[in-house]
C-alpha cells in the first residue's frame, strides 16, 4: 500500500518558500543599517497597513495581547469599568482586560455564526460597561453594524480584536476600520505573520494612536521627557521588514484561504454528522482558521489524526471555565451556546499553500468515517 504524505495543521516553510529571497534581502537591509528598533521599516509598514485597513494610523508593537492591552488603556476608562468580551476566543481577550485593571464582563456568542451575539450584548450593556472587544473569530468579522447601532450615543467605544481577522470586511469596510480601536497580532502562524511576536493598533484618530504609541514607548514625549509611565512594547525594525514583504501577498493569500473554505463547505454540505458556522451575509471571511462542529469531535480528531491529518481545536476550554479566570465567579451552564462550541468544535487544515487535493482528501476521510459517499 503506498502511505500518502500527511497533511499538516499550517505550513510556514511552503508559505515562505516562494518569498524566500525577498525576504532575505529585506532582512539583510536591517542587519546592515543596524537601526533594529524603530528603523524606517516600521513607519514604512505602520503607512502601508493603516491603508490596507482603511484606516489614519497603525502603531506597531510587541504582540497581539499587548496591542490589546494597550488599546484598552489608552481609552483611559474610568476606574471599575467593565468590558464586554465572549467567552469563545483566545485567552489573551480577556486576559487584556483584567492586566489593564478593568474586569470582564462575558456575554454569549450566537449559535448558528458562532460570533458574538447583538441580543447578548444588549443584555449585556449597563452602565459600569466602558468598553466592548468584538472578536473577529476565525477570520470572520462579528455583526459590526449591529454592534455599533447598539453602543451608538452609549459613550461605549468598541474595540476591535482583529488578531485572527487581517483583510476582512463586514458590509464591504476592512475589519480595523470598524471600531474606535483594533488590536492585530502578528504571530507567525496568522494570515498576516512575522518571524516572532509582532502586533500593531489601528486607529482612525490620531490622538488615540499618539496615546497607544506613547504607552508602548515608556510614556515618551521627547528625548529625554517621560510623560506618563509607559511600558515597552514596539515592532522590531527587522519583524516590520518582513511584514511589509508579506503584506504585498497578503489579499492573495487570503483569497486562496477563501476558495480553501469553499470546497471544505461543498465537499462536506452531504455530511449531517459535521456542521458549519452560519455565514453572516454582510461578513467577508479571511478564514483564519476553517472550524467545524461535531458531537464525536474528540474521536474525529484522532480518526483523522491515524490518517495523517492534523487538526486543532479553537478553543476546547471557553474563558469563563479556564482556571485563571476563576475569580469571575462565572460556571458551566452560564453560556451554554460558548459551551457546546467549545466541546464540539474542530478545526481543520487551513493554509493559502494547501492543495485542492489535500481539501478533497480531508473531506473523504470525513465522508467516509461518517459513512457518507
Ligand atoms: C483572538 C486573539 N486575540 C489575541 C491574540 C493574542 O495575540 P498574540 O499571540 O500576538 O499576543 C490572539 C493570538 O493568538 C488571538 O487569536
């Protein structure tokens, strides 16, 4: 029997391997200037991905989490404030709120988008409530035009966590230009994706962004004039070289993500067995991540797993039930939609170099454990 090659969760080397001289010389340009922090690279790619968003400024900083952190605090809320957030995302959403010293509160997502919910998060609103981060989950905006009609005149600033969203669009705008604020991670494994940590906050006003860059640089106004205190938390010069390399491929790379989905949805629409986020017909996808539901989701994983392919899960553990965030008194039955995501939930090779083939195959091994033909 001849064994086929596996087919891995992502593939960075396949994504990188076409740019690979690029890349080395645009590396080679930062060794040889040497201006490894704040070098021109990194005002050159703040312009160039404040454009890409449709937006006026971006600031480039360490990390997605620290993008987070810093939007939040630059809104300067008042003390006590809470922030709304769903229990189905990364840690690091929530995480953001409590490490800037505000409390979050969770509302539920929607079952069938699997995104937050606009009836939760009216239910939600109150007014401790100084801020609302709407999670761009998987690559798919959440219902912005809800949300904003919902905090519109409230005083509420939406922040938009994009870690996992670059070059989407909800209702033909570009997720960074939907929100006063959006936090972007850089994590090499994103659509958008550095050599290491990178992050950036994207801001159509200016003194929001001179805020933000002003915290992550030790509170700086002037050479030697400290104005608030800050922390550290910049773009490399040498990780804003490779950005810029990448953003040139980026909206490609996206659409090949895009067509990827689309023959995972046909090639697995006759399985009963596996269903799909509902697809908001305002909201352009970038598929981050391709997430399916299923109620023998552990055993699938391991089916596939025998069959050489990999998957992963986003996330198995929601915010409310993970030991960290004990303290916020939430339990199991509180958000039963983010709950049932949580265990049924798989996600399944997605990256702009795999094959159509590679897609087929994923789709028959499901077919054929399901027994469907
Ligand atoms: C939804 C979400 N928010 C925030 C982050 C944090 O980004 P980083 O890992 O760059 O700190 C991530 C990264 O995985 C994420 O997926």
């Amino acid at each position: 029997m001849i064994e086929l090659p596996g087919i891995p969760f992502v593939d960075l080397a396949a994504h990188h391997a076409p740019i690979r001289e690029e890349l080395d010389r645009a590396i080679d340009a930062v060794i040889d200037a040497s201006q490894f922090v704040r070098g021109p690279a990194v005002a050159e790619f703040e312009s160039a991905f404040a454009a890409y968003c449709q937006s006026e400024n971006c600031v480039g900083v360490g990390n997605g989490t620290d993008a987070l952190e810093l939007a939040i605090d630059a809104l300067g809320l008042p003390r006590g404030a809470e922030v709304i957030t769903t229990p189905t995302t990364f840690v690091a959403t929530a995480e953001a709120i409590v490490r800037t010293g505000f409390r979050p509160r969770l509302v539920d997502v929607d079952p069938d988008t699997w995104q937050l919910d606009p009836r939760a998060l009216r239910g939600g609103l109150g007014s401790d409530v100084g801020a609302v981060i709407a999670v761009h989950l998987y690559g798919t905006p959440a219902p912005m035009v809800e949300i904003d009609r919902l905090l519109e005149g409230s005083g509420v600033a939406c922040i938009e966590d994009a870690a996992q969203a670059h070059g989407a669009a909800y209702a033909g705008r570009r997720v960074g230009s939907l929100g006063r604020v959006a936090a972007f991670s850089f994590y090499p494994g994103k659509n958008l994706g550095a050599f290491g940590d990178a992050g950036a906050v994207v801001t159509a006003d200016a003194e929001l962004a001179e805020r933000v860059r002003r915290l992550g640089d030790h509170g700086r106004a002037g050479r030697h004039r400290h104005e608030v205190v800050g922390r550290n938390s910049r773009l490399d010069t040498m990780q804003a070289a490779v950005l810029l390399v990448k953003l040139a491929r980026l909206d490609e790379a996206n659409a090949r993500r895009r067509a990827i989905a689309a023959r995972y949805r046909s090639g697995l629409d006759d399985v009963p067995e596996v269903d799909l986020p509902v697809e908001d017909q305002d909201a352009t996808s970038v598929h981050h991540l391709f997430a399916v539901g299923c109620d023998v989701r552990d055993a699938l994983s391991e089916h596939l797993r025998g069959e050489g392919i990999a998957t992963g899960m986003h996330y198995p553990v929601p915010v409310h039930l993970q030991p960290a965030f004990r303290d916020l008194g939430y339990s199991r039955g509180d958000f039963p939609h983010a709950e049932r995501i949580a265990d049924r939930t798989l996600s399944l090779p997605m990256y702009p170099e795999l094959p159509d083939g590679a897609v087929e195959r994923v789709c028959d091994t499901i077919r054929k454990y399901f027994g469907a033909h």
